[in-house]
C-alpha cells in the first residue's frame, strides 16, 4: 500500500481566501482522512502573509496532538533577531519538534550575505529547506539567485515548489546535475511525460509528493502521479518514501 506524504500543504485564512481553504489543523486532518494523504507537511498562511514570529507560533498550536502533520517555520534575516540568533532558533526547533523550514522571500534576499550562519547551521544539520518559487515569482532572474544561493552552499537541502502548471526543466534540470541536495515538488509538475522522464534520467529519489493544498486539489495532484506510468518504486518514492529519508536524516 502507498503511504502518502505531502511536503506542501497549508491551512488558516488568507487575506484573499481561497475556494478550498480550511481555516485549521483539524479541518485538514479532516480532509486528508477522507482522500487517503497519511501524513503531510504543514504551512500555517501566517508564516508569510503575518509574521513567521506569529505563523511559526499558530503552527506548533494548531498541529500539536495530531500526529498526521508536521509543523513547518518560516526563517527571517538572523540580523534583525526576530526569530532569535542563529543557535537560539536551532534550539527553538528542536524542542518544537520542526524538521523543515520555508523561505518566503519577499522582503529580504536569500544569499550568504544575509543566512550564511544559518545555512552553515542547516548544511550541518541536514534540515531542509522549502523555497516557494510561485510566491518568490520564477522570473530567470529568481532562477538565477537561486542558482547563485546553492552555488554559496552546494550541500543545502533545497525542496523547490514550483510556481505554475509550465514546464520548468529548463531551469531545474540543471541545478539537478550539479546539487545533489535539490529536490523537486510534484503539485505543479504537470508537463506531459515530465515525471516520467526525470525519473527516466535522474531516479526517483529527487521529486516529492506535493498537494500544492489549497491552491490544487490534493486528490488530482495524487491522481497525477498515479498516472504518471511510474512503476511502483518510483511511485512508492515519490508519494511518501523520499519525504521519510530527508526528514528522518535531520540531525536536531
């Protein structure tokens, strides 16, 4: 049996909701009982339209006693201190429970200048980072930053969300090749044959299951990949496998 594990869902109230938003933890909970998603990793909509200081907070809250999510936090700038120094928020993970962290670009830039004590932190550690590039906008000139930031820290874990339905191999197939911590969202990665074909080219061990939740329907992104023409290794990988080992290689 396929055990289902999203890397990408959220829940709370958007400034602009969403049609198929639910407002708290135990809604989603909900909802993945119904579809079959076992586990999923969980963003709270306050860690980038609010602050990660208050998102962070609502996430642990709102998760706590529910063994189908795992909590997320979003980072800030460690100069600014608003999430504590470097040390102080590694150690805030670890009693939280949090294995994963979000990068919302969009008031700060993400580079060595301005994370390297804590992407040193994190190289180390082996904890993962989620970079939503529908937010950040996957302009060539993003693409490019973010090229620059693995070329700074080749080791980093990077789950990259893909921003829309278009193809984006161009761009991803290469950081593919050269970082072996690069790792591909599934929600958005619609492009006819494109799952297939990278597994064909790269193994399966680099793309993970995403709902892309609220903005897909977690039941078409599972349907997607159901119908991919994947065998059932990749599959087995892709749908929960691959999320396991990154989260269960954490060192924190």
């Amino acid at each position: 049996m396929i055990e289902w594990f999203d890397c990408h869902a959220e829940y709370g109230r958007r400034r602009i909701p969403s049609p198929l938003q639910v407002p708290t933890a135990a809604d989603l909970v909900n909802l993945y009982d119904q579809i079959g998603i076992q586990r999923a990793l969980v963003v709270h909509s306050a860690m980038y339209e609010q602050h990660p200081a208050v998102g962070n907070a609502l996430n642990i809250a709102e998760t706590r006693g529910l063994s189908t999510l795992m909590p997320t936090w979003a980072i800030l700038p460690p100069q600014t201190v608003e999430l504590g120094g470097v040390a102080e928020f590694i150690e805030s993970m670890s009693q939280a429970g949090v294995r994963a962290l979000w990068a919302f670009p969009t008031s700060y830039l993400l580079n060595g200048i301005t994370f390297g004590p804590l992407f040193d932190a994190m190289v180390l550690r082996r904890i993962p980072l989620l970079v939503n590039m529908d937010l950040l906008g996957a302009t060539p000139g993003n693409w490019a930053a973010l090229t620059a930031l693995l070329t700074e820290f080749p080791d980093l874990r990077v789950i990259i969300t893909l921003p829309t339905y278009l193809g984006f191999d161009r761009y991803f197939r290469p950081l593919i090749e050269c970082f072996r911590g690069v790792h591909i969202t599934t929600s958005r990665y619609l492009l006819e044959g494109g799952v297939k074909s990278f597994c064909e080219h790269y193994g399966s061990r680099r793309l993970l299951f995403s709902s892309g939740f609220p903005d897909v329907q977690p039941g078409g992104s599972m349907l997607a990949l159901l119908h991919a023409g994947l065998n059932e290794e990749d599959l087995t990988n892709i749908a929960g496998g691959n999320l396991f080992r990154l989260l269960g290689e954490v060192e924190i």
